[in-house]
C-alpha cells in the first residue's frame, strides 16, 4: 500500500497540472485554483503518513519501479521511487511548503489575470521536485533537476509583461544550464564506471572501483574524484553556491510565493539533496569533501556580507538563503551529512515563513518593497509583524527556535572535526552568525519600527493580510518554533538507518559535536545577541548611525552594497566579450560573409546579369543580327584556339 501512496503523491500534482493548464480557463479560475491546492494537500498528507511510518516508526524503506522507462542495449532505466528516511524528510518538506504557498497564493495573487496558468506552474514544479527527490536511479534524479529549472523559469518570469523579469528568468536558466553540463558529465562518468545508473547498485559497487582512474594527460584521476567533483560544480549552480549565486537574488522578480517554494525550501535545497543521496561516495573522495566545505565557507561569508547592506526586503532574505546553504554545504564537506539536511529541514520553514511575511509586508503597503520606504507600520500589520518576530529569531538562531538547534549543530560538527579546516569553518560559521543576527533585525527594524519613511497614500491604504495569506504563514511557523525539537533524533547517524553514510572512523564530527567545549558551544549564540543589540541600536530608533557609518567606510560599504562587484565582473569579463564576439560573428560572418557570398550574393549577380540581358531585349532586327555575328565571332574563336 505504501507503494501505491508513494507514486501517488508524486504524481498527483502532474495530473492536476496538466488539466489546469490546458482547460483551466473552461473550468474557472476558482475551480482551477481550488483543484491544484486539493492535489498538493493530499500530497502533503500523504508525505505525511510516508514519514510517520518510515522516519517516526522506523519501518523498512520503499523501493519500487513503476514502469520501464528508457531500455538500450544492458541499460534499463525505471521510473521508481525509493522513500527511505533522507527522502521521507525532503517529501514532507517539499510537500509541506508547497502546500502553504498555493493556500497563501489565494490571496496573494487574487488581482492576477492569471491565476490558472500560476497555479498550474507551481504543480508542475511541486511534481519535478518530488520527482527528483523521491527517484531511485541517477536519470530520473536529472529529469527532476531539468525540471525544477525549467518550472523556475517559467514562475519567475511569470509576470513576463516585466523586461526585468524575463531577464531575470533566463539568468537563472542560462546559469543553471552551466552548471548542468558538469551533472551530465557525471552521469556519463557514472554509467562508464558502474554500467548503472541506480543507486543502490552504484554504492554496492563502490568498494570495487575506489582505486580505480582515468588518464589524462598522463595524471591519473581517481573515478570517484572525478564523478563527485562533477556532482558538486552541477550542485553549485542549483543551490546558488559562490560563482553560480548570482541568478538567486535576481529571482526575487517572480512572485513572492515562488520565492518562498523554490528559491527558500525546495529548488535551491536540491544541491544539498544530492551530495547526501552521494554520501557514501563522497565519504570514499576525501579532496573534494574539502572542496565542498571550502565552497560552503566562502559562499556563508560571502552572501552574509551583502545581506548587511541591501534594501529591498527580498533581496535581503534572498542573501539570507544562500548564507545558509553555505551553512550546509560546509557542514557536508566536513561530513556532517545529517546536520546539513537538519538544518534544511528548520531552515525550510523558517525561511518560507519569512518570505511569505515579506509578500504580506508587500501586499500591504501597495507593493513597495523598499525598506527605506517603510517603517512604523506593527500596529498596522501585528500578525505579520509577530510573525516576523518569529522567523527572524529562529533565522538568527537564539533557542528555542529551530535555527538554533541545527545551526549550532553544524558549527559544533564543524569543531569537532579536529582538523584545521573544520576549525577554520567554525569561526567562519560565527562570524557569518553575527552577520545573519544583526541583518534579520535590522530588516526587522527597518520595516517595522525606526523612522516613518511610508508615503502617505501608502500608509492611508496598509492593511493586515487575509486569513488566506495568515493561516499558511501560521502553519510555518510552527516548524519555525518546533521543528529544531523534533529534529534533533536527526543529528544521529544511526537514526538515517543507511540512508546517510558517514565513515565515523574517519570523519568524528558528528559524533564528538555532543562533547563540544562549553565555551564554543555558547559562543555562537553570544555572537547572536550581540548582532540584534547592534541591529537594536542602529535601526529600532531610526538614528543616523547606519549613514555615519556607511560614509565612514564608504569602500567597504560599497564593496558590500554592489555585491562584491561580481556582476560587473561577470559583464566584464563573460558578458560583454560573449556579446562581442556574437557581434563580430554575426556581423562579419553571417551578414558580412555567408550572406553576402551566398544567397545574397546569387541573388545580386542574378538580379544584375537579368537587367543587362534584359537590355538586350529591344526589339530591333539589327540589334539580334549583332547578338548572332558576335556568337558566329565567338564561336569561330573558339574553334581555331583549338
């Protein structure tokens, strides 16, 4: 039975994807509507019962094919589902989020003229996501990859009447799709070496291909370095890691319910997925573990700084989301497997509580999303501003929330590793906990409380958000406050019962971060207060301290506003060359040379030599006779060079 409920909640948001979409303007948009939020609640209740069965009562892990899907030569490839505990987990988080944004979408999007079609997107996404999460073998794992891109293109450039949006939407496909073309090169390098692309066949062949390599160049390369480095540069570009970050803040032109599914809980999530789907090879490719939490450190950092400075209100918790899967993907270089996908699950709710909170702030105050323009409004909004409370404690993590359970338990992980890298991790982890403390609040203060920067006709019109858009932000926020308690069996690798691999030979981690010294066990959380102390003083009152400052390390400041100056970088350094050379292509090969030589060239010879024969055509006697001597002359030319 299990089975057929597994396929069911996967499937069943296509089914109501493709009806919406293709009669959702014969049905009705409330009938639509109402059809694809029924499909995703079934979804999630039956993601639901999945993990109190398997990860609550601990019965044995599904794994089922549905139909043979793809059959070449010895390559048989299914489309299955394998629901072990690490799948349980990501299906009720998936499932769970979806679920709220398509009850918040009601209100949210009620003004849209196109309600079907959004509604009928965000199934096709909440289906690709399960799809992924939920496969048994490494091909229909990238279907779901392929497919989340292509639903993220479509709900971020939803509002496609904006240039900014389409833009927007495909930056985030045209980066995604570089990063893609190092998946694929991982699923050829897997099938060459294993001859399989399912999982289970793949780690119970591990043991034999370790010491295996491929030459190039005369170097030989380990086949597990090898195939891990490929999946962690394709992790990179979906989970918006340092190089490939650059198309997640600018997604914030979709709509806010998009941003809270995909680019909060779910989408961006996926990178994380699939390297602990890989434990067990990861576990047997030491460098690139260390490559992993090197590119975790740098991207918390990174990101973490120009949350500091940034003043649209998405855009903020857009930096916020890709700090934290730095925050998880150092903890899987450290091989803390089980505190990354922790600290998913916490961050899920808590973050799409705070985008959602965003969207309420927004639909409020007549779509302003600038939080220079806002400020003074609690009374006017208290539930999304108690909501935000919420969101912005456990996002900086100060118990009992969720985000300090996991959090801590990554920066634990990463000290108790003992090597220097973990330890350098756990003072880059602290200092990036300060910066998400004092950044929360200050978007906290800057929106609520400080100066009343809200334009009079603005103010005259803010309003509370409807039931509709509260009770799914109410939902999450539960998890936000409860989800780091019923987690915390998670941070054993025992309870994963083979789902998760760590070597704890090798990789102590997780094991000692219970037996972590006091002083570094608190000393996260002291950092924390010091960020909203610091928050508190600069923005509750509205002082001009942040200006002062600002001007007083106008470099940094800017260094920090501009995003590291990597966009311009990239426009410099890819962009514009790329344009150029598309330029020079086109204009000096295509219109220049193939055009000019080939069809228009013909056509210009032909079009030429017609009018010069055409003049021949006068009607004269003497003129033909002249043609016909000049022939005869020719002719006889011709003959004696003979």
């Amino acid at each position: 039975m299990m089975v057929n409920l597994a396929f069911t909640l996967v499937l069943l948001p296509l089914f109501t994807s493709i009806i919406t979409g293709l009669f959702g303007h014969k049905m009705g948009e409330r009938n639509g509507m109402m059809l694809s939020t029924v499909a995703v609640v079934i979804s999630f209740i039956l993601s639901a019962y999945l993990f109190v069965e398997i990860a609550i009562l601990g019965k044995p892990s599904i794994e089922a094919d549905l139909y043979s899907w793809i059959q070449v030569g010895q390559i048989d490839v299914s489309f299955g589902v394998l629901v072990d505990k690490l799948t349980s987990v990501m299906l009720l988080v998936v499932t769970s989020v979806s679920a709220m944004v398509h009850i918040y979408s009601w209100g949210y999007m009620s003004h849209d003229k196109s309600k079907t079609r959004f509604f009928s997107y965000l199934n096709l996404f909440t289906f690709v996501m399960l799809s992924l999460v939920s496969a048994n073998n490494m091909v229909q794992m990238f279907f779901g990859w392929e497919g989340v891109g292509l639903a993220s293109y479509l709900l971020i450039g939803f509002w496609h009447h904006k240039d900014s949006a389409n833009k927007a939407s495909m930056k985030a496909f045209i980066v995604n799709r570089v990063a893609d073309l190092f998946l694929i090169l991982a699923l050829i390098t897997t099938l060459d070496v294993f001859g399989t692309f399912n999982y289970a066949d793949i780690f119970a062949s591990l043991d034999a291909v370790k010491e295996q390599t491929y030459t190039f160049f005369n170097y030989d390369v380990n086949v597990l370095v090898l195939i891990t480095l490929f999946l962690l540069l394709g992790a990179m570009g979906k989970s918006a890691q340092f190089g490939f970050h650059t198309w997640l803040p600018d997604a914030m032109e979709g709509p806010t319910p998009v941003s809270a599914l995909i680019h909060a809980a779910t989408m961006v999530t996926a990178g994380v997925f699939l390297i602990a789907r890989m434990s067990p090879m990861y576990e047997l490719a030491g460098p690139v573990l260390q490559i992993v939490a090197i590119v975790g450190g740098v991207t918390a950092i990174f990101a973490a700084t120009i949350g500091l400075t940034q003043t649209d209100i998405k855009r903020v918790i857009a930096y916020s989301t890709c700090s934290q899967l730095g925050y998880m993907f150092f903890a899987l270089g450290v091989s803390a497997y089980t505190a990354a996908i922790f600290h998913l699950m916490t961050h899920a709710f808590f973050k799409a509580m705070l985008f959602l909170g965003a969207g309420s702030v927004i639909h409020g105050l007549s779509d302003e999303q600038d939080m220079r323009k806002m400020g003074r409004i609690w009374k006017l909004m208290p539930v999304t501003y108690g909501l935000m409370w919420l969101g912005s404690l456990a996002l900086a993590g100060v118990p009992p929330f969720a985000g300090f359970f996991s959090k801590d338990f990554i920066l634990e992980s990463a000290f108790m590793s003992h090597t220097p890298l973990g330890t350098a991790l756990y003072w880059v982890g602290v200092t990036a906990a300060f910066m998400t403390a004092f950044y929360s609040f200050r978007l906290l203060f800057m929106t609520f409380h400080g100066k009343d920067n809200v334009e009079k006709e603005v103010r005259e019109h803010a309003h509370e958000s409807p039931r509709v858009m509260v009770w799914p932000m109410l939902f999450l926020a539960l998890g936000a406050v409860f989800s780091g308690y019923l987690g915390m069996s998670m941070t054993h690798t025992d309870w994963w019962q083979g789902a998760i691999y760590i070597n704890e030979e090798i990789h102590v981690g997780v094991v000692d971060a219970h037996h972590i010294p006091p002083l570094f066990k608190y000393l996260p959380l002291g950092v924390v207060f010091v960020g909203i102390l610091l928050a508190y003083v600069m923005y509750f009152k509205g002082t001009n301290i942040p200006q002062k400052l600002a001007n007083a390390v106008k470099p940094l400041y800017q260094f920090s506003l501009r995003k590291w100056y990597i966009d311009e970088v990239y426009e410099a350094l890819i962009v514009n060359p790329v344009k150029g050379l598309g330029k020079a292509l086109w204009q000096g090969g295509d219109v220049n040379t193939i055009d000019r030589l080939g069809p228009n060239g013909v056509a210009y010879v032909t079009a030429k030599t017609g009018q010069a024969i055409r003049k021949l055509q006068s009607g004269f006697m003497y003129h033909y006779a002249f043609i016909m001597i000049l022939g005869l002359v020719g002719l006889v030319t011709y003959f004696v060079m003979m």
